[in-house]
C-alpha cells in the first residue's frame, strides 16, 4: 500500500508539473492531495494519499479513447496483483448506479479512474505521458 501512495503522489506532481502539455485533452486532475482540506485526509490515512485519482478530460469520447493507448497499464478489473488499474467511470455500476442524477454527474462521462500499483513509478509515468501525447495527436 505505501508503494502504491508514494507511486500516487509522485504521478501527481508529475501531472501537475505537466499539466499545460496536455492543455488541450486534460481538464482536471481529481485526487485527494488536491481537495481543500488535503491535509486532514492526508492526516486521516497517517501522512500518505489515497493511490486513487481520476483525470477529467475535455471531450466525452477522450476517456474511451485514451484507455486503449496505454500500453501496460490494464483496464482489467480481475487483476491479482499490484498492478494499476485504470477504469472508464460513466456507465460503470462500481460508480454510478443507474438512478443516479447523469445531469448532476456530467462531468463522469469526461473521467478516466487510475487505482494506481507497485510498479515503477516511472513507467506508470511514461506510459501515461504516451498516451495523453498520443490523443492530443
């Protein structure tokens, strides 16, 4: 679990850091360290960030799109190990149910889900980075 916090935040500070390259696909990064009151859930889960965060992307057909550009990180959910998962969010029952407000949650159908692993933080990165530069080209 620390590996998979620590692999989080440094993929954060990465996309922060980058975030102008991907201006035109990338809206938003949602994770824990971004809120407001980051500090209390940083102290809530002992001085380590949820390895959950999700990228909000400007067009509705991005996230679809962008999940199959990757080329190790898996959108398959029966994974065994720590490998990083990553998820459509709109339309996917582990999210949203079907009785949920879409008019309120519009902004799921743009969300790519990133549960992010014990690999190489760079390779997450890298892996990323090609594909968020793949679907701006």
């Amino acid at each position: 679990i620390l590996t998979q916090c620590n692999n989080a935040e440094k993929i954060i500070k990465f996309l922060l850091k980058n975030q102008i390259k991907y201006k035109n696909v990338l809206a938003k990064i949602h994770h824990a360290s971004l809120q407001e009151n980051g500090r209390i859930v940083m102290e809530q889960l002992n001085d380590y960030y949820n390895p959950v965060f999700a990228l909000e992307l400007r067009e509705p057909s991005y996230p679809d799109k962008l999940l199959h550009r990757f080329n190790f990180l898996s959108n398959n959910p029966n994974l065994e190990g720590g490998e990083t998962l990553v998820e459509l969010i709109y339309g996917n029952n582990k999210f949203i149910s079907e009785v949920d407000n879409y008019k309120s949650l519009k902004n799921y159908k743009k969300m790519l889900r990133f549960s992010v692993g014990c690999e190489d933080f760079q390779d997450i990165i890298r892996d990323i980075d090609q594909a968020l530069t793949g679907l701006m080209n």
